[in-house]
C-alpha cells in the first residue's frame, strides 16, 4: 500500500491505544494490510467484515431503522458501524466503512464509489464522504487509503 498501515500502527502503540476495523464494502481489505504490519497484535484488535444488512444488524448493532431510512451506504450506517465496533471489540478507535464499489449496485442519488467512513472515539463519532471513479478493486483501495488517512489524522491530532 502506501506506508500508511505502518504509520497508523506506529502512531497507535505509541499512544497506547487499540484500533478495531468494521469493514462492507471493502471486505477485509483494511484489515489485511493493518495486519501486514510487525508488531500490529500490541495495538490492533481486530475487525467484524458486515457485508450484509443482516450482520451489521446483528452483530455490529446498527439499527435497522437507519438501513431502512437511511440505506446501508450512509453517513448515519458508517457512524453506528464504528460505534458498535468499537463497543463489540473493545477498542479505542473503530474505523468502519460502507460503499459501492461497483460495477453495479448504484443508484440514481447513490453512484458507483460512493464511500462513507465512520470513525468512532471517546471523544465523539464521526462520518465522512468520499466519491472515487475507478474499478471496483480500486474503489476499495481508494476507501482503505482514505480510512488509513484519516486514523493516522485523527492520531496526530489527540495529544
């Protein structure tokens, strides 16, 4: 990948604090590379792969109200993955992610690449968007660089 799976574990150990990983549409994808890294196990907890409705339903504990409202590639998704989580792995930082990563599964107001990341934290639970174009492995590239990005900025920025 990038360095950023090194630089997210580093920062982690470094702080004290463990990380969970609750992946959709990337199936696993962040938790291979996190796990790549030596010396991951002192910090990385593990990850819950909630490809269907059903398991982010029962074993994350996102409220199937917010996937019937919502739908299951939502801000509101992202942030109930991270939170359940973080509550189910017992971690400090829990990064989540829902998307599209194509070809299909697109809809008029939700394109191929749509991508929300949840991260939740003692401090607060959060979502961002991101739209990538490319293929379906490079979508779900793009939505681990950007989940990594975001950790290792959410690190840098706690004192």
């Amino acid at each position: 990948m990038t360095g950023l799976e090194q630089d997210v574990v580093t920062l982690l150990c470094q702080k004290g604090l463990t990380l969970g990983v609750v992946e959709s549409a990337t199936g696993g994808l962040l938790s291979h590379l996190i796990t790549n890294v030596p010396g991951s196990s002192d910090c990385y907890l593990g990850s819950i792969t909630s490809y269907s409705n059903q398991a982010k339903i029962s074993i994350v504990g996102v409220s199937k109200e917010s996937i019937n409202q919502q739908g299951a590639v939502s801000p509101q998704v992202a942030e109930e993955m991270a939170q359940g989580g973080r509550r189910v792995l017992g971690a400090d930082i829990c990064i989540a992610d829902s998307g599209i990563a194509g070809p299909g599964g697109a809809t008029s107001e939700k394109p191929v690449g749509l991508f929300y990341i949840g991260l939740s934290h003692k401090d607060g639970i959060f979502s961002r968007k991101h739209i990538f174009t490319g293929s379906r492995e490079e979508n779900k590239r793009h939505a681990v660089e950007a989940a990594l990005s975001w950790v290792k900025e959410y690190l840098e920025s706690l004192r």
